[in-house]
C-alpha cells in the first residue's frame, strides 16, 4: 500500500542510498590515505575526494527538498537478510523492506554513477 507519492519516495530513497554511497566513499579515502595500497596514491585520492563532493553536494540537495517537503526517512528494523525503513512524508509513513544485497547493489549503482560524472569532467 502506497502513503507517499511517488515523487516523495524517489526524494527520500535517493537520500537514503546517496548517504550510505557517501559513507563507502569516505571509507574509501580513509584507507587510501593511511595505506600504502599503490606505490602512487594521490591521484585515487583526488578521484575519490571529487566523487565525495559531488555526493555530498547532491545530498545537501536532497535534505533542502526534504525538509521542504516535510520528508524523512528511518532505520526501523534490521536482520541478517532484510533492512526496514519507514519513510515519513507530511503525516503519512510507509515502511519499505529490502534484501541487504539489494540494497548494496543500490549503493553501487549510485558510486558508479558519481564514478561516470567525475569521469567526464576529467575526460573533457
């Protein structure tokens, strides 16, 4: 049963994954720089900071729509196998369930297109 819209949900969602993107990538960077994990690591690193940029420039975006739209969105349940969030939109929720590899794959997706916009600046 649907309570938000569907723009409401692609808000929120996108949030959602952009944020955990954003947390891989950070991860990232901070092994690339206390590793020695390529004999020249600093162009990985400037690659990687760019990509986070552009993230968290997304997201800032996505929590100004949020918060204008009266949007949130909540960890409720987690078990091995399936996350639950409940996405609040004015005075309605939903609860969304999702398989933790899907839910990776999300994450993925989101990093390889952070990935394909860098690379196109850089390839211009």
């Amino acid at each position: 049963m649907r309570n938000i819209t569907d723009e409401e949900f692609i808000i929120a969602s996108r949030y959602l994954f952009l944020s955990m993107a954003v947390e891989v990538i950070q991860k990232d960077l901070d092994t690339l720089r206390n590793n020695n994990i390529f004999k020249i690591s600093e162009p990985y690193i400037h690659f990687l900071e760019a990509v986070e940029k552009k993230a968290i420039e997304e997201r800032r975006k996505l929590k100004q729509r949020m918060y204008q739209n009266k949007l949130s969105v909540l960890l409720t349940d987690k078990s091995d196998q399936f996350t639950e969030y409940t996405y609040y939109a004015k005075r309605k929720e939903e609860k969304r369930n999702y398989f933790n590899p899907a839910i990776r794959k999300k994450v993925l997706l989101i990093i390889e297109e952070l990935f394909e916009s860098i690379k196109m600046k850089v390839g211009s």
